[in-house]
C-alpha cells in the first residue's frame, strides 16, 4: 500500500488509499505497523495546501479537469484518513510527534480560502485533526505566537460556512488549556466578539454551544475575564446567557390547595314542608296496577336517608290516605305487603322493631321528601308599612294592588308611600312607573354559571341576612390555590455551561467587596496597623479604583439589570438554584446602597 500511494499511478493510488479507509475503521490498526506509511500519507495532502488548491481555484467557470479534479480527492481522501486514525490514542501520539503534522494544519489554514466551497471539506478536516493531536503536541516556543491561531480566529470572525464557524470555536476554546497558547489570546480578539455575535441564535443548539463553550473557556482565565467586563457587549451577552437558561428550562405547573374553613348559608330564606302528591302526580300513579304503583308512589314521596326512620304506621297511613277513596275501583296492597316494598325500592331500608317502653315499629334508612317555598312573600309596603294585606303569590298580583292604591287617590300628583320612599310629587302616570321601583325583577338576575345559591359569610358568628350588606367585611374565598411554576428535570449542559460564564462574571464583578481593605492587606487582622508609607498606600487604592473598579461597577451595574430575569431561573439542584440566589441577593444589596 505504501508503494502504490508513492507509485504516482492514481490507480494503484485510489486502490491503496479505498483499502487504508476500510482498515482505519479498525480500532486495532496503527500507523507504526507499516513502516512509511505516516509520510506516504501526508504526501497529497501537503500539495494541496502548499500549491494544489491553486489548480481548482484556477477553473472557476467550468468544472476542474479530471486529472486536477483526481488529486484533489486524493489529496482529501489522505488528509480523512490521517483525520480517523486519530481516534486511536497511539495514532495520535505518532501524528502529534510527526514533524509533517504542524505544518501541513497551519498551511491549509493560512493558504485556502475558506469562502471557496471547494476547501471546505479539506478545511474541516484539517481542524478536526489539530483538535485530536493538540493535547499532545509540543509547540515549538513560548515566545512565538502559534501561526494557526490567527487563521482560526478569521475563520470565526469572518466566515459565512456555519461548520467552518463551530469547528474554528472549539479548537479554540480547547487552545485556553495550554499555557503555550493563553499569552496570545488577549481580551480583544476576534473570535470572542463572534462568540458574542452568535450567541443570541438560539435555534441552532450546535453553534450556540460551541460560542458558550468558547465563552466559559475565555473567562476561565482570570485577566480576560476581568478585561470583558470592560467588553461593551458585556450587559447585553449577561443577558443572553440568562436568556438561555430561561428558554431551556423545562418546567411543570403546581397548583396547592391551601382553602381554609368556608361557612355558606343559602342565598334566598326558605322554609320546607313535606311532599304531598299533586294531582298530576296522583293522577299518573292511579292508574299504575300494583305493585308497581306502590314502588313509584314511593320514589314520589320519600328519599333515601340512612340517619332518618318512619313508623310503620306512619308509612301505610300515606298509603292507605292517597289511594284508599279509590280502593273500588283500583285495589291497594296489603299494609304488610307495602312495608315489603320499602327495601325493594330502597335497598339500604329495613323494616325494624326497636325495644323499649314502648315498642316501636320503624323502617329505618327513609325520609320524607322535601319541598322549599319561599316565605318572604311579596309583601305590600304601602302607607309606610302599615299595609294590612296579606303576602301576594305573584309579582304580578301585588302591582295590581299597588294600582289599587293610586286609583284610590283623586290628587292629580302624589308621594309615593312605599315605606320610607323619599322620592318627590310624582303625577299618576309617573307614579305607575315609580311603584316598580320598590318591587322585585320578575325574572331572576342572570348569573354566572359557576356561581351557586348561597352566600358565603364572613366569619363563623356572622348572621344572615345582614343588617348593612355592603358594610361588612370581604368574605374569605370559596376554593384558594396557589399555583407555581416547578422544573421538572435539570437542566441541559448548554444552559449549565451559560450559567458557569454568568457565574464567572458575577463573582469578577463582587470579588473586590469579598476582600480585606487594601489597607490592612498586609496585616490582616491587626486593623489598627497603619502603613508607614501612605504615598505607597495612595498608589495602591488608586490603582483599585482604575480599570478595575470601573469594570466591576459595570458588572455589577449589568447583575442589578438582570434581577427580573433571575427572578423567572427555577433549577431542581439545590446548589446551582443557590448561585442564582446569590446572584439576585448581591444585585438587591448594591442597588439598596
């Protein structure tokens, strides 16, 4: 294989290279067991980046001739197999040591242009190679600036492919963690304002992701993070990250029922009577042969009441009084036959003798049935009250009497009499208008559905019907729920990551107020110590005053802001909820002072 990918044949090439793809698939298979082949391979990747993109580039109207086109792919058929072999980690220790590796990565990314379609996919996995052996590799000197940091950075900031942007933000974001890189990455660069740039597009989960990642990984080191405070996007990307924990929060409803003793009483006074058959009714049970006429005359006139009993007695004199003027023509039932049908009819009755003096026959676990009439009446309030006429069944009955009243009067106007009424001289066809002031609607006013016929009271001792209605105390609700919001799962490692860069900020912006006065810094503990040098002492403070204090008064300016937002974070970890609160505590405290 080695031989026909140095044959320059592209067919011995094409079938050497078909073969290495299907072996590098094995997690067994390792460069060093062929020796040449590490080289063999970087040879067309590296005339591609060194001079061979410059071919392609050239045909820009029509399609690449096939000879051109033939390198290429060998070119980007070499470069994905040395990405592959990577996975493996004795690979990818061969390919950080190689001298080609370096070199080829920082040449594909100075030389192709990554707006040209045509080098993307080589771009790509040129990236995806350095983020594989860049934890291995040995940079050459501290003093030189990586010469594939700028190229990234361009990529980032300047791109228009969406891959290229992700691909460019992890590798250096990974770049953070060597100590060789971190000089050259000051508070300034490209990459971060692109991070910035992307990060409200919270529809693409993978790029928001990887500009977060890229986020933290700046304000992990101590010196950038304080420089962002200074960033002037640094308020508005506060709040994107929030943003972002609030838009991935996933919450359920909770609704409590806290209601407390309620006392009602029924809105209209009544007074109930026992049932006593109509002559509708009557009339229809008549007619019924028994003993079906004895089972619906029972469900007419009694309910079901286990705490209730009748007397055996009582029960077949209703019997014997309802049918027994017609027992020629319709006959009745035995009085020991209708105390049998009571538990037909009602299941949970039972006839009984109760002892004692004196022995009682009962049926136990029936009531009679009830009817509610209204007692208030319409009542006529005529000559200040003293109207001697009984209560009327109808409003239209006691309008009538009230016409009676003014036709009794021959005065072309009068006062209305109505008790206390203080209305003036009304003529006789205003005083017919006047009078329906006084008597109740004759329909009912419309109610909502959900409200019933009674009246809650106010406190338990509260008597109804109030004296001064609309002077008593509002009544407690009939049903109270307090409803919250309640996460239900953790959340994401997206909106995890956005609340470590917050975090960050938060404790860069109040970390001067969790220090000792710089004035006792020396003597911690010992207040009363005094510098001998106050010149120095003066330098000092002013020096804490400078950039620094100007950014943390930013911050925390930009902490007070978001208190709304941090408000609406709801988070099942109880530690994670806990820097929320911190947050929202310190913002409270420094917006007070």
């Amino acid at each position: 294989m080695v031989l026909a990918l140095r044959s320059t044949i592209h067919h011995e090439i094409g079938w050497a290279l078909d073969r290495l793809h299907r072996l590098c698939e094995n997690e067994q298979f390792m460069l060093r067991s062929i020796p040449g082949l590490t080289d063999a391979l970087f040879e067309w990747p590296e005339w591609f980046a060194l001079g061979g993109y410059k071919e392609a580039e050239a045909v820009s109207l029509f399609s690449s001739p096939p000879l051109v086109d033939r390198k290429r792919r060998h070119a980007l058929e070499s470069l994905l197999i040395i990405r592959n072999m990577a996975a493996n980690e004795p690979n990818v220790q061969d390919l950080a040591s190689h001298p080609r590796t370096l070199p080829l990565i920082t040449n594909a990314l100075q030389n192709l242009n990554p707006e040209n379609e045509s080098n993307v996919e080589f771009l790509l996995n040129s990236m995806d190679l350095l983020q594989a052996v860049f934890p291995w590799m040995v940079l050459p000197s501290q003093s030189t600036k990586p010469s594939f940091l700028a190229p990234l950075q361009a990529i980032a900031a300047h791109s228009m492919n969406r891959s290229l942007i992700i691909a460019s933000m992890v590798l250096i974001g990974m770049m953070f963690y060597n100590h060789h890189v971190v000089p050259y990455l000051d508070s300034s660069t490209l990459a971060l304002d692109a991070a910035v740039r992307y990060l409200p597009l919270f529809a693409d989960k993978p790029l928001v992701d990887a500009c977060v990642n890229y986020l933290y990984a700046h304000l992990s080191q101590p010196s950038l993070a304080k420089a962002f405070l200074l960033h002037p996007s640094m308020p508005s990307t506060l709040r994107i990250l929030i943003s972002i924990v609030l838009a991935e929060q996933s919450e359920e409803t909770v609704s409590l029922d806290v209601t407390g003793p309620v006392r009602t009483v029924p809105a209209s006074k009544g007074a109930t009577s026992n049932h006593d058959l109509s002559k509708e009714e009557f009339d229809r049970l008549l007619t019924l042969p028994e003993p079906n006429r004895c089972y619906e005359w029972m469900k007419t006139m009694f309910i079901s009441d286990t705490t209730s009993e009748l007397t055996q007695v009582d029960f077949w004199n209703l019997y014997r009084d309802a049918f027994g003027p017609s027992a020629e023509r319709h006959p009745m039932l035995a009085a020991s036959d209708v105390i049998k049908n009571v538990n037909l009819v009602f299941p949970q009755a039972q006839a009984m003798v109760l002892q004692g003096p004196p022995q009682r026959f009962v049926v136990r676990g029936v009531a009679r049935r009830q009817d509610t009439s209204d007692v208030r009446g319409y009542k006529c309030s005529w000559n200040q009250s003293q109207c001697e006429e009984q209560p009327f069944e109808n409003i239209g009955e006691l309008y009538e009497h009230l016409l009676s009243h003014i036709a009794d009067n021959e005065e072309p106007t009068m006062s209305c009499s109505w008790s206390s009424c203080s209305a003036p001289p009304l003529s006789r066809v205003h005083l017919r208008s006047h009078v329906l002031t006084h008597i109740p609607a004759s329909q009912p006013a419309v109610k909502d559905a959900s409200q019933d016929d009674t009246v809650t009271l106010s406190s338990p001792g509260e008597v109804y019907p109030l004296a001064e209605p609309t002077k008593r105390p509002p009544p407690p609700l009939r049903k109270t729920y307090i409803t919250y919001a309640r996460p239900i799962v953790d959340p994401p490692s997206t909106s995890l990551t956005a609340l470590l860069c917050a975090r960050v900020i938060y404790r860069v912006s109040f970390v001067s107020t969790d220090e000792a006065p710089k004035a006792d810094a020396d003597h911690f503990g010992f207040p009363g110590i005094v510098p001998e040098d106050e010149e120095e002492e003066e330098q000092d403070l002013s020096m804490i005053c400078g950039t620094d204090g100007d950014g943390e008064r930013r911050g925390r300016k930009a902490i007070i802001n978001i208190r709304g937002m941090l408000e609406g974070v709801r988070i099942r970890n109880e530690i994670l909820m806990g820097w929320i609160i911190d947050m929202l505590e310190a913002g409270s405290f420094h917006d007070v002072l």
